[in-house]
C-alpha cells in the first residue's frame, strides 16, 4: 500500500498530540497535571489503537491486490486483532502470508533498527513494545505510566515499525 495510506492515519496522532498541546499546555497547575497524565494515557490507547488499524490496513490491501476472495478471507480472519500486534505477532502474519515476506521484514526490521539507533539512540522496536505495554497498563488498570511528550517522543520512533511491516508486504 502507499505510504500515504498508512500516513492517513498516523497523521492522526500527531494532530492529536498538536491539538493536546495547544489546549492543555504543560504548567498549568496541578489539575492541569493529572488531566495531562489522563491525556496522555488516552493518547497511547489511540496510538496502539491506530497501529492495530494499520496492521489490518496491510494485511487486507495486501490480499484483496492476490484476489477478491483472499482480501474477503483477510478481513474475517484479522478484523478482531485484539490488541495483537507486537512484533511478534507482525513477524507471524509476515510468515502466514508468506516465508520471503517474513524473510524481507527480519532484514528490514534489523537494518532500520540499527540505522535508527546509531542516529538517535531509540530503538524502535523497544519504544513500539513501550507503546503497546503503556496501552495495556492504561487500558485495564488506568495506570499512567507516561506523560504526553514521552508518548509523542516514543511514538515517532516506534511508528518506524508499522512502515517496515508495510514494506515487507509491498515493496520486494
């Protein structure tokens, strides 16, 4: 799928955290604070929620571009993801899909992985596994594990994944 597909959505979260930003700014007193944790609590059950659309997003255009009844097989198969989207979970549908898929996505999944952490010092798929522990502990037991700046921080690294995930799929 084109990336501005993907972007579509992810664009999403980043005029989330804008909007946040702008109308609930840091340093505006106490209340301001713990609405700001609450914020950013909702904010990573969005980023995790928006993944998990994405990954569906590339599974289904990926099989509806093979056949109508493979993209019909797709869509009943992965509509319910549940929150199934770690990295293990992405390397098992690359290999559902296809072994030169899983192949393709190890090898792109390791070179972004390095070239990334060589540059910034992030590495992408800790901070996509922060993302999605963030979201399971705000989810099910309102923990507020991370402020709005950090979530942001980490979603721009941890995104890097659901792009690599796409490539595997589209690009040989």
């Amino acid at each position: 799928m084109p990336r501005a597909e993907l972007d579509l959505h992810l664009d999403k979260i980043d005029d989330l955290i804008a909007e946040i930003e702008t109308l609930v700014p840091p340093g505006a007193g106490y209340q301001a604070i713990k609405f700001r944790a609450d914020l950013a609590g909702l904010l990573v059950v969005a980023v995790a929620a928006t993944y998990e659309t994405c990954v569906k997003t590339v599974l289904y255009s990926y099989a509806n571009g093979h056949h109508a009844e493979f993209g019909s097989f797709a869509e009943r198969n992965y509509s319910k993801l549940n929150s199934k989207i770690q990295v293990s979970d992405l390397k098992r549908y690359c290999s559902l899909f296809s072994p030169d898929i899983r192949k393709r996505f190890d090898k792109r999944l390791s070179s972004k992985k390095q070239k990334i952490l060589e540059r910034t010092g992030s590495n992408i798929e800790t901070c996509y596994d922060q993302i999605l522990t963030w979201r399971h502990d705000f989810a099910h037991a309102w923990n507020r594990n991370s402020t709005i700046e950090e979530a942001a921080r980490t979603h721009m690294a941890a995104k890097r994944i659901i792009y690599v995930f796409d490539d595997s799929f589209n690009r040989k």
